[in-house]
C-alpha cells in the first residue's frame, strides 16, 4: 500500500491557522511517491488550493492515514485504533488537563510522538517554534506597554505599536519596531520613565526571538549585578538578561550554584529573582519550567513590590505562558484579539485590559499563531529532514522496527498502546488524573 500522511485542520480558535507542513514540503514527499491527504480549512495560513496544486489531496476522511500531524492537540473523539501521531501533546510534565487524552491513545493501541521531544544527543530540541513565540510575544508586550503608558498620561513612540498579528507579515512587523527605534532615538524614553529597564529571562530560543525585536531599538546592555548602579538618567532603554544563577541560589548557607546541580536537584534552590524586581519596567519571561523548580516570581513578591508605592514594573511579557508557573500571577491564558489582563495585586485575581493596581500581564500560550506563515516555514523546514522516514514507517511494527531516526526515536512517547520505556513515569499521572 502507498505510504500515506495526513495534515489535520486545527481547530484550537481562530487564531490557529499554523501548518507543520507547507505546501512545499508536501510537494517534495508528492514526488516521492507518498500519498498526502490535507483535511480543509477555510482559516489555514496555505489555503487548499496551494496544496491540491502541491500535489495533496483534500480530504475530510484522514482514517486511511498511517499517520496525521497537527500542530496543538487533536480531540479525544477524532483518534482511531492504531493509528499514528506527532504533535504537540504537552503531556510530559504530567500535565493534569491532558492526562485524558493520554489515557485514550493508551486505550486505543495509538501512538504518539511529539515534536517536543525531537531532540539531538545532547538534548537540544531540533523542531520547534520558539523563535517565533518569542517575536510575537516580544511585539505584543510593547504594544502593551504602549497601553499602559497612554492610560498613565504619557504617550510614548511604543503607542504607535500594533500586536503582532496586526501585521501583514514579520517584516512589516519588524520596520515598525524600527520606526519606533527612530523615535526613542531622537527623543529618548520620557523622563518619569528612566531608567526604561528590559529585563529577559533565559537564553534559549524564545528569548532570542523577543531579543530579536528588541534589538531593533536603539538601548544599553548592561549585566544584571550593574542595576544597583545604573545611571537614573539613562535615556535609552537598558537591557538585562538574566541566566539561572541569577534566578536562585543554593537554600543552604555557604553553598555555591552549579548549573548542573540545579538541574539534577533544584529543590536544594530557592528563588531571589524578586531582589531584581524593583528595578525592571518589563519582565519578559522566556524560561523552561516545571512544578520542580522555584518560581520565578511570585505573588507575594508582587504585593510585597506594591506595598512600596508604584513602582516601576509595568509589563510582564510571560511568553512562556505556565498557569501559575513560574509567573504565579499568570492565573489564564489570554488569547491574540485579548492578549493582556491586569493581576490585581490586592485581590489576587485577573482584570481586563491594561489598567489596575498590578502590572499587565501577556499570556497568550500560542503566539507563533500570530505570525502563522513565517512560523510554519521555519517549523516545516525543521521537521523536513524526518518527514519520509514518518511517512515510511510501519507503525504496527515493534518500536526497533520503525525504521526512524534516532532524533525521531527519542520523540516516542506511546508506541501500540504502550508507553516507551523514558516515559513510563507518565503512569502514574495517567492513573491519577486520566
């Protein structure tokens, strides 16, 4: 039988128009003889045409497919005995809310791979959309900076900003960031605002996307031990970007931090990022975190902050988007056309807009969706060089007969019903929560 592949319509909201595979790639596996089937989609970023002419074939019915790709996570009602899947499961941290579904491909003899979980030898993620997070997410914190601002009485150049999904294209994205560099340029942040401080956590991906707009106006770098010491009148914005030792240190007295040992046993760590918070005006949040780790921040080091007067945190760009994760007052995910709500640092709870006793907080957990096109090139390109080795494998086989890469191999969460042996720890979030 022809190999054959399905491309799933997502459905998560209206923002949703991503691919994992573009018209492109879909045509080269055309020519190599494997059989596509593209469910439609009156919002997708490529629309049917592109993939007809590409050689797919539009289809409702993907249950001839030995394998369907997706982007976010496919509904419990649409599996099939049997059959073959990779997406974006977000299942590896035993997270609570998608247990069910986990129990459902066990129960149904399915399997599972997610692009999470394509990685190198050494660990690092090969397929993702983090650069992407990060330019959006970096773009709809300074539109909401900008809001804020103006609601404060001081209209600033970020006023001009639009979200990211306002934009035509990342280009078109980018030269407004860069207009709005021009004006900082010639004029500097207002004085009520200096110094402007742009503080970045992580290094990765996501933070090198949000760098990536960033640096598109004109700013200072300093390190983080130099806030003590920043110049008040400093008119340009100033950037700071955090790593982990910054963000913990060792719970015992007299201990140094090791990376590595923060890794192996973080809860020998506490979080002292608050002692940073009373000098940055917008925190962008681009960490990995699990419920292991400390916070980053929390609500007691928010309430502790305004107890003090306002002070100068205005934004919180949480691109990394973990309910009560690593920012606790990131109590829900926002969405593209409501990107930002304001935690009320007294009530404890969320209120629309921009304006409140609290900073603005940006939650929106799917931001390359706001720039689909680019984002689904990039990921298309990435997933390019396993994507005959997918369509080629006998899922019914053994899991050492697949045939598939070793980068592919570590992304085998569920093989026939059955959990892979490095991710057999997910029994037992199955058994509580599914």
């Amino acid at each position: 039988m022809k190999e054959c592949i399905g491309i799933r319509r997502e459905d998560k909201n209206r923002w949703e128009r991503r691919v994992p595979l573009v018209p492109e790639e879909v045509e080269r596996l055309c020519k190599k003889g494997v059989r596509v089937l593209v469910q439609p989609s009156p919002i997708r970023a490529f629309d049917d045409e592109s993939y007809r002419r590409a050689g797919a074939e539009i289809s409702e019915d993907l249950s001839s497919c030995s394998l369907v790709l997706a982007v976010k996570e496919i509904p419990i009602s649409l599996f099939r005995p049997g059959q073959a899947y990779l997406y974006f499961a977000h299942v590896i941290k035993g997270q609570p809310h998608n247990m069910p579904m986990l129990k459902k491909l066990l129960e149904l003899g399915c399997t599972l791979m997610d692009y999470e979980k394509i990685t190198d030898e050494k660990g690092k993620r090969l397929v993702f959309f983090g650069r992407h997070a990060g330019l959006a997410g970096m773009q709809d914190t300074l539109w909401a900076l900008g809001q804020r601002l103006k609601t404060e009485g001081l209209n600033t150049p970020f006023a001009s900003l639009q979200p990211a999904h306002a934009y035509r294209d990342l280009q078109h994205l980018l030269e407004a960031v860069e207009e709005t560099g021009r004006a900082i340029a010639r004029d500097g942040v207002p004085p009520a605002l200096r110094p402007m401080v742009f503080g970045f956590t992580g290094y990765g991906n996501v933070s090198g996307g949000a760098q990536e707009v960033f640096d598109r106006l004109p700013h200072v770098e300093i390190k983080p031990e130099q806030l003590d010491s920043l110049d008040r009148r400093q008119s340009l914005p100033v950037k700071v970007v955090f790593r982990e030792e910054h963000m913990v240190e060792p719970a015992q007295p007299g201990l140094t931090f090791v990376l590595q040992n923060y890794y192996n046993h973080p809860e020998n760590y506490r979080g002292v990022f608050a002692r940073y918070l009373p000098h940055i005006s917008v925190l962008v949040n681009c960490i990995y975190w699990a419920p292991r780790y400390p916070r980053l921040v929390t609500r007691a080091d928010l309430k502790q902050l305004w107890s003090r007067g306002e002070p100068r945190l205005k934004v919180i760009g949480d691109i990394s988007c973990d309910i009560e994760g690593s920012i606790e007052c990131t109590l829900t995910c926002t969405t593209p056309d409501e990107p930002v709500f304001v935690y009320d640092v007294e009530q404890e709870k969320v209120r629309p807009g921009v304006q409140g006793r609290g900073p603005v907080v940006l939650a929106v957990d799917n931001l390359p969706c706001e720039i689909p096109v680019e984002s689904s090139r990039d990921f298309s390109r990435a997933l390019s060089p396993y994507t005959e080795a997918l369509a080629r494998a006998d899922y019914s086989m053994p899991a050492e007969k697949l045939g598939l890469p070793a980068e592919m191999m570590r992304a085998l969460i569920v093989h026939r019903g059955k959990l892979t042996p490095a991710f057999e720890y997910l029994k037992t979030h199955v058994e509580k929560h599914g």
